[in-house]
C-alpha cells in the first residue's frame, strides 16, 4: 500500500525561556493509504503533540522543530505539511484532513443547534445552504444518527451522541486523512464499541485513513490494522496488530502487552517505574531506566527505528546486531 | 457472621421538574469475610450516588445503609468515629484530597496524628514506611516530595497507604484507575487483592471499567439507569451473563486481543435515548427498548432481581432482573 502520509524526522517541542524542550522527537512513520494506524503509548508519552504536529496545529509554547511530512493524495498532488503557509494549510485542512481533538466532545457550543454547527464552515467555505444540509445529514447517517438531531441543543444529548455529531462535523467533506485523539476515551463500552464499529464504517465508505490515537490496548487490537508504539516522544515499535500483539519485540511494548491479564483472576505485573517527563528524558535508550533488558550501551547510544521483519519496525539495541554482540 | 455491609432498598431521587431516579431500590450485601465486590455500569447509572450514600455523604430518599449491623444514618457519636476509621474512601483524582504544600510525609503523619495510630515518633516513622512499602512506593522517593511531583499513579498508590495505615475494613473506590495508564493499573489492583488476602480489608470497588472488574474477582453487581441487572460472582458473570444488558456489555468490552475481534457490527443497533424514566415510564424492564430479546410483559411491570430460573449449576451463585428467567 502507497503512503498517503509519509513523516520523516519529525520533532516538536515547548519553547521555554531560554531553550526548547523537545516533546516528540525523531518520528519517521508512513501512513498507509486507507488503514487505520494506532498510536498507542501511556499518559504523556506524546501522543496528542504528534497528532496535533500533523496537522499543523501546535500552539505556543508548542513549536515545530523539524522534519517533513509529505502527503500525497490521489489526484498525484503532494505537499510537504511543514512547509506550506498558513493560508495553503487552511485550504488543505478543509478539503482533505481532519481531526477530533481530545476531549472534543465538550467543545460544542451549548446555545447553538446541531444544524448551525455543522454548517457554519461548510457555507463559509462557499456551499450553498442547501448543500450544506444535505452534507451534514449524509454524515449524520454514517454515524447512525437522524437528522432531527439537527434541531437539538447539545445539552440534549448523551456524550454518544455529542461524540457522534463531532464526528459527523469532521467528515462532512469527505477528508483523505482523519486523526482522532482518545475519540472513545470518556465513553462507555457499549457506545464506544458502537462508535468504533462505526469509523470503521466510515473508513470503508469513504475510503479514509485513520490515525487513532489512544492509550487502551483493547481499542488498538479490535480496529487498528497497524500499531505504533510510542514512549518518551518516540516511536518504540511499529507493526501489524496481530504481530505486535503476538511478537511484541521492544521491551517496552513486552511489557505494556505483558500486563494485560488473558484470564480473570490471572495475575500479571505492571511496568515498573514511571514514564519520564520531556524536561527529563533519560539519556540514550529513553526507557533504559525501566527496561529490564538494559545493557551498558542503552544508557549512552540512542536506539534508531529500524526495520527487524517483515513490516516491523523497532528501536532498541537488542536487536542491534554488532551492538548487541558487544555486551 | 453479621454481613458488613448492608445496603436496603436504596432510593435516591433528584428533584426538580425532570426527576432523575439515580437509584431505584437498590440492594445488595457485602460479607463479613474479606471481599472485592465491583460496581459496574455506565456514566449515569447511578454508581457514584451509592458511593456517596454508603459513605455517609449523601441522605437517601428512601432504604437504608447498614453497617456492622448498624444504621449508618442513626448511629451516634462513638460510632461515627468507628465508622469514619474503618470505611475509607478512595477517589478517581487524589490530588484533590492532598494540600498542594504538603509535602506526602505530612499527609501521612497528620492521619496517624488525628487518629493516634503512633506513641512515638520512631513508631510513626516505622508505620509510614510500612505503609508505603505495602503499596509498592519507596519512601525515600515520595516522602519529600509535593502531590504535583508525584505522578497518577504514585499518587494514588500514596492514597493507599494513607488508608492503610488507618487499618479499615471496608474501602469504597470510585473509579480509582480511571486517570491510571494500563501499565501501571495492574499493580494499584494487586494492592487491594493483598489487602483483602493478607490484611483483611475489603474493597467496594466503582467502575465502568469490565476489564479492570475482572483482573479483580470477587463479586459484581451489573447497575443500569439505577437498578441491578445481575450479580453475582464476577467470573460466573463475566464468562456467561444471562440477563440481556449485561451481555451486551460484557460482549462490548474491547478485547485487547486482535485475534479475538467483535463479530458482530452493532453500529445500526438502536441508540439509548436520554431522560431516564422520562415519558415511557419506570414500571417496566428499562432495558425493554433497545433490548433485542423483548417480551410484552417486559413493558408492562418491572421484573424482579432473584436466581434466575434455569438449570445451570450455577444459577445459585447469581440473581437477574428478567423475564427470560422466571
Ligand atoms: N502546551 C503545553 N504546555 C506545557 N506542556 C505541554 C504542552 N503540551 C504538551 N505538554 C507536555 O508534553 C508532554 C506530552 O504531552 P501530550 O499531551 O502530547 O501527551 P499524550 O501522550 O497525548 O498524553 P495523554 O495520554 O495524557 O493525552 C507532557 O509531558 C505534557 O505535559
Ligand atoms: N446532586 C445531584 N443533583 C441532581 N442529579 C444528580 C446529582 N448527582 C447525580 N445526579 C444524577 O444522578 C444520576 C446518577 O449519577 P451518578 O454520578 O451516580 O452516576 P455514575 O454511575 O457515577 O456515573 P459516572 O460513571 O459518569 O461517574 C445521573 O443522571 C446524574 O446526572
Ligand atoms: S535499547 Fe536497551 S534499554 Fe532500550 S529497550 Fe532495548 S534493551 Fe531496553
Ligand atoms: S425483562 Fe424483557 S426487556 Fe428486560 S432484559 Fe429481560 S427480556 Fe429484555
Ligand atoms: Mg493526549
Ligand atoms: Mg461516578
């Protein structure tokens, strides 16, 4: 399958008074056309400054640092993300990306109509009032809602709902590439099995591609064709669902899918130790200081992304072959 | 032995013009023999409210809280001081119960002073890393240091401790894990297991989480729009729920297996309408709308939570609110 989103090099950071704390680093990942990628990784790893970061969309002190990001639609056009103007991402943004912020379900504004919401910048963009109805209701119906929700108030609606009419919002214009962070977070199971099943849906329907940031590894390994996992702004593996779930190959990503208990009553261990802040990332192998496979050369060299099978990606010297033999 | 804990016919209204009914006769027990019994359902169901009831924080509109046998509401003054020792509470973001300059070694020295636990400051010091060695924190790495330098899940595992050391017998958690990533969730959930093995203490424990309920064990209790499904043993349950919601829930719970993927596409299912009890009314199964398996008679009185009857070995170890099985 083509990259429809191809990022190299990626780092962004918090500007600070003096210097710029760097937040995400290093991020090489290509984003298949039509799949649904999993970014998975504990509270604070990066996931949110990397989702933002695609779009273009970090604000102060937030700051892009460098790398590209080429994205090529279908029509052979491709542009690198990091360096169009502000006006040109509007543009492209509004055709072709979208993205569900975390916590979006609490952005609606609570005096306005469903309708007027889901409207306002499809007819600002040039649409008639017309087409713009019928836009919105088309994408009502992808996420099982009528089109009397329309006329309601936010407050009227369960958070499934809210969810829903969000995301409605955010496919109205039929997008190439939909990131959406911690969509199902807030949700209970059954609306968030309802809601999942339902992007999948949209996917298929739309011909999408989907980054679906999220930190529950059940959500991962029930919709995500790939998974990249990510600790200390990096990104430690990177796989199909089922080899990372099977074959997890970076300790950190053995013990994320190690603590997950297979039986109830079964016990397992949690990760030992803490995940590190970006103003004090360990130096060489980020999570050396938790890794239960440390050897002296983790603390000093910085592991690279590096392909170790067939669509496998991992960053850690165990798999080093001239580092690893060394030890 | 005399149960625990008691819970009566709980009923909690909240007025205004829209009643909610947050809890509509619930009861259930926990025994006097340590236990972990989880509370489960989604937002709304009313889980929180009987939290707050139990712990005292909230007058029911109807029922009563029993503990060790006694009235909670009508008991006096050397029992609430029994009764605020031995049930705790746990909440989902600790960092409201800790003053933000209070270093953590202050937070457990003024719960061992309130309560006289130490008569010397060497026994106070051995208590406090004792305590914090039993939730799996070193003490010369939070005793010095503020709530905002801790991460989530120290600071919840320094919660532990502070219940701990105040030695209770029942602790109610509302959504202790929830703000906890899954790596470290597994080591807060041991604690309570070892507290309930080796120290005799049992755990309430609040959730929407059906996964985190089953690392547990124990007891479920299945709540929807403020009254039980099911309950039951939390394995019997979880591996066949019978009554309807319960699995829909249970088969809903995303599998961290991708091997192990739903099979089947609920997202043209009907959606849950809002305004509990709204218009339809509340004598009636309040599953009956989305529920697949609908009789008439599950429109026309509400079904009665008992053993259900079929012939399964164990349908002893559990009761259902349904029609399907009476
Ligand atoms: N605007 C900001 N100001 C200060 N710190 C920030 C800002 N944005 C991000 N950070 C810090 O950068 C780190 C990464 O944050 P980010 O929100 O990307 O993590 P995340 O993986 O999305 O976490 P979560 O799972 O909690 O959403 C965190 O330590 C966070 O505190
Ligand atoms: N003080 C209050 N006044 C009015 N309504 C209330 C009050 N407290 C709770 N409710 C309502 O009672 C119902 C049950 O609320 P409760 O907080 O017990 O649910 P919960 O199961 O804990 O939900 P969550 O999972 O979201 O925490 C909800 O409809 C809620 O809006
Ligand atoms: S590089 Fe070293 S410290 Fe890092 S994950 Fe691999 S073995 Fe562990
Ligand atoms: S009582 Fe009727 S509506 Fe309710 S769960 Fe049972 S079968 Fe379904
Ligand atoms: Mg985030
Ligand atoms: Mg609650």
């Amino acid at each position: 399958m083509p990259a429809l989103l191809e990022i190299r090099g990626l780092s962004a950071g918090l500007q600070g008074r003096r210097s710029v704390t760097q937040v995400v680093s290093n991020v090489d990942l290509d984003v298949r056309s039509g799949e649904i990628l999993g970014v998975v990784g504990e509270s604070g790893c990066g996931k949110s400054t990397l989702a933002t970061a695609i779009m273009r969309l970090l604000v102060p002190p937030q700051v892009l640092q460098s790398g590209s990001m080429t994205l090529r639609l279908n029509k052979g056009s491709s542009y690198d993300l990091v360096k169009l103007s502000e006006s040109e991402l509007r543009e492209l943004r509004w055709r072709h990306l979208s993205y569900i912020p975390q916590g979006s379900m609490n952005s609606l504004n609570p005096v306005l109509r469903v309708e007027r919401q889901m409207t306002d910048t499809l007819i600002q963009h040039g649409l008639s009032d017309k087409e713009a109805r019928s836009r919105a209701i088309a994408a009502l119906e992808l996420v099982n809602l009528e089109p009397k929700i329309l006329y309601s108030y936010p407050h009227e609606l369960s958070g499934g709902m809210r969810q829903r009419v969000i995301i409605a919002a955010a496919v109205s214009m039929r997008p190439a590439l939909i990131v959406a962070d911690e969509l199902t977070t807030a949700l209970d199971v059954v609306t968030q099995r309802q809601i999942l099943q339902e992007l999948i849906g949209i996917r298929d329907e739309l011909g999408a591609t989907i980054i679906l940031i999220t930190h529950d590894m059940g959500v991962v390994a029930q919709i995500a064709d790939r998974v990249a996992v990510m600790y200390a702004g990096k990104i430690a593996e990177l796989g199909t669902v089922n080899g990372i779930f099977e074959t997890p190959l970076h300790p950190y990503s053995q013990g994320l899918i190690g603590s997950i208990p297979r039986e109830s009553g079964q016990r397992v261990e949690g990760l030992l130790g803490e995940a590190p802040s970006p103003w004090n990332y360990p130096t060489g192998c980020r999570f050396h200081p938790r890794c239960p496979k440390v050897f002296a050369h983790c603390r000093a060299q910085t592991p690279a992304l590096q392909v170790q099978a067939s669509d496998r990606w991992a960053a850690c010297h165990l798999y080093d072959a001239e580092v690893a033999a060394d030890a | 032995m005399r149960d625990l804990l008691v819970v009566e016919n709980l009923r909690q209204i909240f007025g205004g013009r829209n009643q909610t009914f947050a809890v509509d006769d619930v009861s259930f027990r926990i025994p006097a023999e340590p236990t972990i019994v989880s509370l489960v359902g989604e937002s709304g169901s009313g889980k929180s409210t009987i939290a707050r009831i139990i712990l005292g924080l909230l007058q029911p509109t109807a029922g009563r809280v029993l503990y060790d046998g006694a009235d909670i509401a009508m008991s006096g003054r050397k029992w609430n001081r029994k009764f605020r020792g031995e049930v705790q509470a746990v909440f989902q973001d600790p960092y409201s119960v800790y003053n933000p300059v209070y270093k953590a070694e202050r937070v457990l020295k003024l719960v061992i002073r309130k309560f006289g636990l130490a008569k010397s400051k060497a026994e106070a010091q051995a208590m406090m890393e004792e305590a914090l060695r039993a939730v799996d924190l070193r003490p010369e790495e939070v005793l010095d240091r503020h709530p905002h330098q801790l991460s989530g899940g120290q600071r919840q595992r320094l919660m532990l401790a502070r219940v701990y050391l105040m030695r209770p017998r029942l602790i109610v958690a509302d959504e202790p894990v929830s703000m906890i990533d899954a790596g470290m969730r597994a080591s807060f959930l041991n604690i309570l297991q070892d507290f309930r093995d080796s120290h005799g203490i049992s755990t309430l424990f609040i959730t929407h989480d059906l996964s985190t309920a089953m690392y547990l064990g124990g007891e479920i209790i299945v709540l929807y729009q403020g009254r039980i499904m099911e309950q039951g043993a939390t394995q019997t349950v979880m591996n066949a729920p019978l009554h309807p919601y319960a699995q829909l829930l249970i088969s809903s719970i995303p599998t961290p297996d991708p091997r192990r993927r739903w099979d089947e596409d609920l997202s043209a299912a009907p959606l849950a309408e809002i305004g509990y009890g709204a218009s339809a009314g509340r004598e009636r199964c309040l599953f009956a709308d989305r529920c697949p398996q609908v009789m008439d008679q599950c429109w026309g009185a509400r079904p009665r939570l008992q053993a259900p009857k079929i012939d399964a070995v164990d349908s002893a170890q559990r009761d259902v609110a349904c029609y399907l099985y009476e």
